[in-house]
C-alpha cells in the first residue's frame, strides 16, 4: 500500500454546528493523519475558482455560495491509501445513500450539504492540496 495526501475540505454546514473536532476524530480513527489544517472563510471568488471543474453543471452557482457562506477547514491528510480511505470515510455524496458510521450518513443535512469534500484522484489531491497550502505549511 502507498502512504497519499489528500485535501479534505470541512464545509460551512458542518463548521456553522460545530461539528469540526468529531469529523477530525472519524478521519483519525480510520488511520488518516491530519500533516495540515487551517480554518478560513473563501470569497465566492476562491469558491468559484477552486470548484471551476464544475463550472457548467446545474448545482454550481449554489456550491460556489455554500462553500462560500461561512468558515471551512481545509486539511492535508496523509496516510496508506489515503484518497480511497478518505472517501470511504466520507460516505456516498447524497446522506440516504451513505453507509452506516460514515460522515455523511452522519453529519450531512442534504446533497448539498454533505458536510465534507475530499479528493477523488491522485492528480486532483496535488492540484486541490496546492490551491490551499504551500509546501512548508505541510508539517508530516
């Protein structure tokens, strides 16, 4: 198995309900470590910027101002297979469909907010990891 990064993103949803220190907690007890994490508030700018990917889809304009609402906490996580780990940890994107004791079965409030964002793939992790922290604020 190979130890990854991945970018995890806590939402507005989950950071308005103070939810922060039990979504950290799942991650660590599924054998992630957090190497780094800050708490910022996106401008709709950043928002539209970071979720640019999604540009043309129906659901954009309406992520662009949730992810844009309120604080989110963006991490580095690290770990063996840390991508897959994390989006099994995450659970399915629509709550109803997450599988028991995930994040989402658990925390989320709609398809929408779904409390967390993780990184799909390798590539995406370096591209996501980048837009947020610099080499140096990585501490593994």
């Amino acid at each position: 198995m190979a130890t990854e990064r991945t970018l995890s993103i806590i939402k507005p949803d989950a950071t308005r309900r103070n939810l922060v220190g039990k979504i950290i907690a799942k991650l660590e007890d599924a054998g992630l470590r957090v190497v780094a994490m800050k708490r910022i508030h996106m401008t709709p700018a950043q928002a539209a910027a970071f979720y640019a990917v999604h540009k043309d889809r129906p659901f954009y304009q309406e992520l662009v101002e949730q992810m844009s609402a309120a604080p989110v906490v963006v991490q580095v996580l690290e770990g063996e297979n840390a991508i897959a780990r994390n989006r099994e940890v995450m659970g399915a994107t629509n709550p109803a469909q997450a599988a028991e004791g995930t994040i989402r079965r658990e925390f989320a409030l709609s398809i929408g907010e779904n409390s967390v964002h993780g990184s799909d793939s390798a590539e995406t992790a370096r591209q996501e990891i980048a837009f947020f922290f610099s080499e140096t604020e990585i501490v593994g």
